[in-house]
C-alpha cells in the first residue's frame, strides 16, 4: 500500500513581515518510509528552497534522511549534502554526515557519546560563517558582520542541557568599525539557567577581554547581568549610537575597567576609566572639541568627567571644571556640566538648517550646559 499527495500552496504567512508565496509539497509514503519534497520561496532572508529527504517512521521517533538540497540565504546558495541522517526519539538524539555548505562557508552536525552521563552530545562544527546573515534576526540594535568558525557541544538534551562554545571571529566588525579577531568562549548550564561567556581581543584599535554571566531568570529570580570588561587603548566610536541627539563625530579611546550589572533592559553601569585623544562635535554649535585626556567614573545613573582640559579646531584650550553626565542605561539623557576659556570657539553654524543664531564665535565665556535632553539649558 502506498499514499502520494501533492499540494500547491498559494500564499503561507508566518507572520506580518514573513510569508511565503508559491509553495509545493509532495509526498510519496509506503509502510514506514515516506519521500517528501518542499519547493518554495519567501518575500524575506529566505529566497528559495527546494528540500527533498526520506522520513522513516520509528516506534519512538523519526529519522530523516537528507537528498541533496539547496537553499539561498541573502542571495547565496545553500546546498544539503546527500546522505545526512538525523534521528530523533522520545530519549536520544542521533546525526551522522548532515553538512551544509556555500562557498567557503559550512555547517557540520554530527553526534557522539557523552562525556559526562548517558546518550549523545550533539556536535556543531562552523567554518567561516557569515555573521552579516544570522545576527539580524538577534541583534536589531546594531549591524554585526564577520567570519565565525568554531564549535558548540550540547548534551543531556533531554535533561538540563549544557552547551559548549569554543570559536573564533574573524574580519568583526560592528556598525561600521572594523575590531578585527575576537576569541569567543561559552557555556549553557541548564540546571542554573545560567550561561558564562568571555571575549578576547587584541587588535590595534580593540584591544579588550570581556568575562560574564547571565541568569535567565526564572519564577524564583528575574533576568541578571554581570560583565566585567578591561579595555585597554580602545575605541570608544560605539558610543555615537547612544549620544547621536546630542553629539557627533565621537572619537578616541578608552583604557581601564568597566562592570555591567543588572537586567538586561536597565543595567548599570560602573567603573573607571582613561580617555585620551578624544573628540566630539556638539551638534546644537557644530563645533567640534579635542579632549587629550580626562578620568572619568562611571557610577550607577551617571559619568563624572572631572574637570578636563578641551580645545577646538584653531588649537584655543578651554577647562571643563564639572562634567556630570546624568543617564539610565544611557537613555534618559540629562546634563550638568561647567565650562571657562579666555579664548575658545562656541559657534560655528551657517544658517542652512533654520538655526535662530548662526555664525562662527570665539569667545572668552564661562559656560553652563544643564537640564535633561529634551530641555537642555545653554548658559554663556
């Protein structure tokens, strides 16, 4: 006895931003074996797809059985290695030969007996993948590329899983800064819902090792950070994103120690750190300040710059005497700082953007900048 049924699908959506248009299944059964083959495409990430394999009914589970396949991901073309098994039941988990491969890049799954208790460990093995194609769909706040390669061991799958990463990260690079190569190392203990991680980097401009836990959180205890950072000579450019309503062109580097703690979506921030060869340009003046060096420590809700020297473009110095940056996870910006020159550049706007006062203006000045982002408080 056998069964066969194709179906034409016109439209499958997923959700507001994802449906699939046109899709094809068949299916060909007899006794516990069934061929399946899946044609279709999608309006998003996933281009096409033609997945074909042979699916064994077992007493407990399922084993699939892999065609070669191919799928294109962002315009690059996957391929499914024939022959790749991967078996499933109520207790074990099996995978032999599964690979997936485009160009340089590939993804081998494969299992092995546990190092630590009974069944199997599942074994993942990247080699030069893309992060420009996984990392949007974890991280919308920021623009994450690079090569990946490495491994990730999950046992006790059936229990309280653990997982196991060791990789590499090469060519990284994070909005448009380029950090270089990023040792990676993590771990998943599922009886404490818990996951370590550390990140080292030695790079001419990046040059930090990062170390942290992460409770996910349960009905006894809420989500918890606690990372601790030591940074030495390196670039603070990523800090534009959170200051871009009120400064821009913000450069330089940064050396010493930074602790994160807290939940994820409020953390706190503390530590002491070296700025040197800083720079920024205050949009509401555009004018742009030179900072050569300032201390600054970072408390819980703010940064306190210290008092500091600062020049502009023509090399004329001023003295910030109090520089109190008041924030919540670097939102809820508000201000408190003091400055004095006998000669400095406060101005430098043309009028082409519907500014009240334009011009370019030395002064000699004592200058206040206080109040929150949305009601800030120019005194000269």
């Amino acid at each position: 006895d056998s069964l066969s049924l194709q179906s034409d699908i016109s439209n499958v959506y997923i959700n507001d931003s994802l449906n699939f248009p046109g899709t094809t299944i068949r299916v060909k059964s007899a006794n516990d074996l069934s061929d399946v083959f899946i044609k279709t495409s999608a309006n998003q990430t996933l281009n096409s797809a033609n997945i074909a394999a042979r699916l064994q009914t077992l007493p407990k589970g399922l084993r699939v059985q892999f065609h070669e396949s191919t799928f294109d991901v962002n315009g690059k073309n996957w391929t499914i290695e024939k022959n790749g098994q991967f078996t499933i039941t109520e207790d074990m988990v099996a995978a032999q030969g599964i690979k997936l491969y485009s160009g340089l890049q590939e993804i081998m799954v494969s299992t092995s007996p546990s190092s630590t208790g009974t069944g199997n460990e599942l074994n993942v093995h990247v080699q030069r993948l893309n992060l420009g194609d996984v990392t949007p769909y974890l991280v919308k706040s920021n623009r994450i590329e690079g090569l990946l390669s490495g491994n990730m061991n999950v046992g006790d799958i059936f229990g309280k899983m653990r997982i196991d990463m060791n990789a590499e990260a090469e060519l990284l690079r994070v909005d448009d800064d380029s950090i270089g190569k990023v040792a990676l190392k993590g771990k998943y203990y599922g009886s404490l819902k818990e996951v370590n991680f550390n990140a080292v980097a030695v790079n001419e401009n990046y040059n930090f090792d990062v170390q942290g836990i992460y409770n996910l959180g349960d009905s006894t205890r809420k989500e918890n950070l606690d990372i601790f950072s030591n940074l030495k000579d390196t670039k603070i450019n990523i800090l534009q994103q959170y200051l871009s309503d009120v400064f821009t062109d913000v450069t330089g580097f940064a050396s010493g120690a930074l602790r994160i703690t807290g939940p994820p979506n409020d953390p706190d921030y503390t530590g002491s750190i070296l700025l040197t060869d800083a720079q920024l340009r205050v949009k509401y003046t555009n004018v742009l300040y030179k900072i050569p060096n300032a201390n600054l420590e970072l408390q819980n809700d703010r940064i306190n710059f210290g008092n500091f020297a600062i020049e502009d473009q023509l090399g004329n110095r001023g003295q910030i005497s109090r520089g109190i940056l008041y924030h919540h996870g670097f939102r809820n910006l508000a201000f408190d700082f003091a400055m004095n020159t006998n000669k400095l550049q406060v101005l430098n706007t043309y009028g082409n953007t519907g500014d009240d006062y334009f011009g370019n203006v030395i002064a000699r000045a004592n200058m206040t900048l206080s109040g929150p982002l949305e009601d800030m408080r120019l005194d000269i």
